[in-house]
C-alpha cells in the first residue's frame, strides 16, 4: 500500500517524467515543517522488526527503518541508539514485514518479482533549497542553505514562519534479472530482459504507461507470461 502525505500548506508545484521517473517539486511553510519531517523522513511511522539477508548466506534480526533524505537504512542497536548499517556491499536484502529492500549499491524497494526477474522502485527527498515570503506574499529563493543538516534536524533549527522549504521528490522504477544489477524500467531495458516479447506492441494496444506502476505491473506480468 503506498502512503501519500498532506498538508494544507504544502505544495505540489510540477510534475515530470522522464522514462519511468516522476518528479515533484514540494514546497513546506516554515509553520508546517517540523510535521512534514517527522511523517516523511522514514518509511514506517515507526522501526520496524525486520531480517537481513546477507551475500553469505548469514541471517540477522534487529528494528530498521529506511531514511529517504540520507538513502541509509539505519537501525536501533541495544543501548537504544539509531545507527545507519555499515558494510552495505554485503546486504543481499532486507525484509521488513510485507516489504523487501534489495541493495545494489542502492536500495530499492520490492514491487514485484518472478522466478526470472524483479520490479522495484527507489523514492528520493531532497531539499533543494530554502525561500523567504516577502512583501505582497512573494518569495525569493535563498540558495545560499546555511545548513541542510541542521534544517532537517528540526529540533535544533527553528524557522521562520515566512520561511519555505523546497524539496525534490524522484520516483523511479528499476528492474533486474534475479541475479542482475537493476536498470532503468525502461522500454529499451525491459524488451533487453525479455527479448521473446514485443513489448512496445503490447504498451501501445493496450495504452500503458510506464510512469505508472499499476501499468508497469502489467507490462512485468506479460514479459514474464508463458506462451
């Protein structure tokens, strides 16, 4: 189930796509931050119990949770601290709960598998910059940021209310052999993966779009299809 964060005061300016890629440009007042952080910096609400699957066949348990501004997945360790995990070369994949992250050299995100292949998604939150409200409700942009750590630690940073945070929001679909390195869930990529399938004839007659995962699902369910 995906999840979908809104604030009145929060703002989806464009949306672009390039291939299976979308991006949104939010804009967050000063006033709303600190919800905005809070909600969107982590996958779960909350650290999850989950398993890490390792290259050597290991197996270890703890409470993770993904952070999308820093692309780490971090964890609790006994004495109640938030670590990020070292080493990551060696993760195979991640389970937590009904979701699975895969690395390679990033993290993904699981959307669908068969016996062949993979689907994923990576999602990013950057924050771009930084703007003032000034007279007549205009804002400026200010791309001098003092400090995007110190912005995004909201405890330790307070904003003005007529101070607005710009962030970038990627959305972008991969895929892999089982024991590929992931590419672009691209028309070009995914006829490479499945060279027995005319997939640009089937997007076409039946009108998909591969910005769309629900689409994506269905072009993924035909590649993989015995005739």
């Amino acid at each position: 189930m995906k999840k979908t964060i809104a604030f009145a005061s929060i703002f989806f300016l464009c949306v672009s796509y390039l291939f299976a890629q979308k991006e949104e440009t939010i804009k967050v007042t000063g006033k709303e931050a600190a919800d905005f952080i809070a909600k969107a910096e982590y996958k779960f609400p909350a650290f999850t119990s989950s398993k890490v699957y390792l290259r050597n066949g290991e197996v270890a348990g703890g409470r993770f949770n993904y952070d999308y501004f820093n692309e780490l997945m971090k964890f609790i360790n006994e004495k109640g601290d938030t670590l990020a995990i070292a080493d990551e070369k060696n993760i195979n994949y991640i389970s937590t709960g009904p979701d699975t992250f895969f690395y390679d050299n990033k993290y993904y995100e699981w959307v669908a598998s068969s016996a062949t292949a993979r689907l994923v998604v990576r999602h990013t939150l950057k924050l771009t910059h930084t703007e003032k409200t000034g007279a007549f409700g205009i804002s400026s942009p200010n791309t001098n940021v003092e400090s995007r750590d110190a912005i995004l630690d909201i405890s330790h940073h307070q904003l003005d209310i007529n101070e607005v945070l710009v962030f970038s929001k990627q959305t972008t679909y991969y895929i892999s052999s089982i024991n590929g390195h992931f590419t672009e869930a691209n028309k070009k990529n995914i006829s490479k993966l499945f060279p027995g399938k005319n997939i640009d004839s089937y997007i076409d007659q039946n009108k998909l779009s591969l910005h769309k995962e629900e689409d994506l699902v269905d072009v993924f369910v035909y590649a993989n299809k015995r005739e």
